[in-house]
C-alpha cells in the first residue's frame, strides 16, 4: 500500500514539474516574441524621430517597471487564506503591471505626435518660402535646399535627409515617397502629390503651393477650434477616470482598517477587477467621441 501511495506521489509529482517545465519554456518564447515586436516598433519610432535611443534599454526599463508595479499591486493579496486571494491578486496586478510596461511606447508616441503637429505647423511657413523660391527662378531642388537651410527641426532634419537620398542616386519620385511615408502627415501628402503630378504632366506649383497653403490654414484653424470645443469633454473623461483610483488610493492610506478586509474579500477582489476593465472602457469610449478628424 505505502509503495503504491508513494508511487502515485512520485509520478504527480513528475507530471506536475513536466507541465510546469513546459508552461515555463511556452511563457519565455512568448515573452522574447512579444519584448521583440514591442523593440522593433519603439525603435521603428525612435528612427523616424531621428532619435537613435537604444530601443533594447527602454524594453528593459519597461519589463524591470511592470514587474516591479506587479509586486507592489500583489502586497495586499499576499496571504495564505483564504486560497483564492493570491488569484484576484493576480488578475488585479496584471493590469497595472501591463500598462506600466506600454507607458514608455505611449511617451514616444506622444513625442511623435507632438514633432508631427510641429512639422505641420512648419509646413504653412514652408510652402509660401518654396512658391517665392520657384517664382525667383530656382528649380525644385533648389528650392528644397533653401527650405533645409532656412528651416528649424524636424521640417531641417527630414528635408536634409531627402536631399540626402537624392545625392546618392535615388530618383526623386522614390525620395519624395519616402519622404511622405516617413513623416506620416496627411498635409505633406497633399504637396508631395501635387509636385508628382505637375513633375509629370505640367502646371504652375507656385500657385499650388499657395493654394496648399491656404488649405492646411483653414485646416488648421477648424483642428484648433474643434479641439477648444472637446476640451470639457477631454477633461472630464481624465477626472472620471482618475477618480476611482485616487479615492480607492486615498481610503487605504487613511482608513486601512477599512478598506484592506474589503480589498482581501473575494467580492472586494472581483470589484476591483470590474472597476479597472469599466473604467478603461469608459476611457476609451470618450476618447472616440471627442477624437474628431478634420
């Protein structure tokens, strides 16, 4: 009978370190899989902002954050009774945790957002300088090359690198493509067409230029004033959402007695996790009302 019992211990014992050796092994590619796509994108990013940051120390950074978010939010769960606290535990964390890994992806796209806005803002001030240089006589080229040295960044940066490709031999249609894919801007869209279209069947780019001009103004005015409309909006979808944390933040530090047997409760578990996935939803759900394309 002992050696029986001892048997069946021996061979669940074996099956459950197999398993737990395979589900390791499974979590660790997966990991490298999804810090390698998170790596390329952030250093994709970083490149077309002609930052050249170390895209491997800023993954780094976000797992040691994540990791280090997930064991802060785990502390009040960390108890042997009842069972299933360290689970709730676990479904509560994984959500900070997850969002403090994405904040550094989410600062550079904030920063790629912002460099956008300015080159579109540079690109008002930059076609009428182009209109006057082609009127003067010069070539396109020419006139490129009198916006790289007159211009600040990142309109200097990526005109110079245009310039650039087309010293060392790429057709000016290729270089003008890239230029458009790399900067992502709807307005430079428009001028790199329209300088595509008069290069291959004619037509006065200095009254295009302005005609260009005049429409990412008016472009720009409406953005402007879309935006000063769904600011209230903005902002209160910020304090609605940052409203449940701080008080839930607030009454632990001040009635701890209160608010940890709640906490360590499976229904104060299971609430947490419902306010977390409903105050996301809600965010998300304002964020595509006041997001107005223009």
């Amino acid at each position: 009978m002992n050696l029986w019992f001892w048997s069946i211990i021996l061979l669940s014992g074996c099956a459950v370190s197999g398993l737990t050796w395979a589900f390791i092994g499974a979590f660790s590619e997966s990991a490298k899989t999804v810090t390698g796509l998170y790596e390329d994108e952030i250093s994709t990013t970083l490149e077309s902002m002609f930052l050249f940051i170390p895209a491997k120390k800023l993954v780094d950074v976000s797992v040691m954050v994540a990791a280090t978010v997930f064991l802060l939010s785990m502390l009040p769960f960390c108890r042997m009774t009842p069972i299933w606290l360290p689970f709730i535990g676990g479904i509560v964390a994984i959500i900070p945790a997850a969002i403090a890994f994405h904040a550094p992806k989410w600062v550079v796209s904030f920063l790629k957002t912002k460099r956008l806005e300015r080159f579109n803002l540079q690109l008002q001030e930059t076609l009428p300088m182009m209109s006057n240089a082609l009127r003067a006589g010069f070539s396109i080229n020419q006139a490129f090359e009198s916006v790289a040295e007159s211009s600040e960044i990142p309109m200097k940066q990526e005109v110079t690198l245009f310039l650039q490709q087309l010293r060392v031999g790429v057709s000016f249609s290729d270089a003008l493509s890239a230029f458009e894919q790399r900067v992502g801007s709807e307005d430079l869209t428009l001028v790199c067409t329209a300088i595509d279209i008069a290069r291959k069947s004619g037509g006065n780019l200095t009254e295009i230029f302005d005609t260009i001009a005049e429409t990412i103004r008016a472009r720009q005015r409406i953005h402007q004033h879309v935006r000063s409309l769904t600011a209230q909006g903005r902002l209160q979808g910020l304090i609605i959402g940052a409203m449940p944390f701080l008080l839930g933040i607030g009454m632990t530090i001040f009635k701890p007695a209160l608010m940890l047997p709640f906490i360590a409760s499976l229904v104060g578990g299971l609430t947490l996790v419902a306010v977390i996935v409903l105050v996301i939803l809600g965010g998300l759900i304002i964020r595509k009302i006041v997001t107005i394309d223009v």
